[in-house]
C-alpha cells in the first residue's frame, strides 16, 4: 500500500511538471517574437501586412495583395526582402503569383530563417533572382562549422 501511495503521488508530480514545462515553453516561444517593420513598394495592387515577426534567427510575413488595376497580374513574384537594423540586404524571399485577376485577392506567407532581422521590404518582380533567393538565409560560419562537425563526430562514435 505504501509503495502504492509513493507510485501515485510521484506520478501525479510527474504530470505537474509536465504541464509546467509545456506552459513555460509556450510562454517563452510565444514571446520571443518582435514585430518588424517594413515598407511595401507595389505599384496597381494593394499589399496589406497582416503580420510580420521574428526572433533572433527566424521569423515570417503574413499578408495579402488585391490587384487593384484593371489588367491582370501574370507570372509575376511578390518579392519579400529582408533587412537588418542598419538596412543591410540579408536575402530575399519569393512568393509565386500565376495569375491574380482584377480586383482578385489572394493570402501569401512568408517563412524565413535569417538572423537579426528588423525590417522588410514588399515589391513585385518579374523574375526570381536565384543568387538573392536563399532558402536557408541562417548560414554556418566558418568557425562554427568545426564545432558542429566535432560535436556530431562525438555523438557518432558514443552512440553508434
């Protein structure tokens, strides 16, 4: 009986820190997102920013665009470019537009991985310019790189 009532209360205080965790992880993720700012450059369609954070090294820009000219707008991109605190060009993003018909209106999301963002700039573009498209803006410095390499190299030999 007495192994019993030890069983059940560590398993109750089990669940407890469970749910703390998961509420402290919550907590934390949900507020290490900042608002960046950013300008929208689009001519004959309305772009609206719906949402746009990041942390440290991610982050994403929601919006929506409605051509609001009277031709359509065909194979064309919306160009999210993103910038850091002093306006340096970290990378671009793009968001394929097939077809967006007069007065049409479609949702885009943008998710980036990139550090220290603070800005972003919205335009449209006819071409995608593939050495500014980075799909991965988040890259390994040179001396981290030995780091990652021996710390995997470790993990290998324990565990394999």
């Amino acid at each position: 009986m007495k192994t019993m009532k030890l069983f059940i209360s560590l398993l109750i205080v089990f669940v407890l820190f469970y749910f703390f965790v998961d509420f402290i992880c919550f907590i934390a993720l949900k507020t290490s997102y900042g608002v960046i700012t950013g300008k929208v450059e689009v001519e004959d369609a309305v772009v609206e920013i719906e949402k746009a954070e990041a942390t440290a090294v991610n982050g994403k820009v929601i919006g929506k665009i409605r051509n609001e000219s009277e031709n359509e707008i065909v194979n064309q991109y919306i160009r999210v470019t993103l910038l850091s605190e002093q306006g340096e060009n970290l990378g671009s993003k793009y968001v394929k537009l097939d077809k967006l018909s007069s007065m049409e209106e479609k949702a885009f999301e943008v998710d980036f991985r990139a550090k220290n963002v603070k800005h972003y700039l919205v335009s449209l573009s006819e071409t995608m310019d593939e050495s500014k498209e980075t799909m991965e803006l988040l890259k390994l410095d040179s001396e981290n790189q030995v780091a990652y390499l021996l710390s995997a190299l470790i993990l290998m030999y324990f565990f394999l």
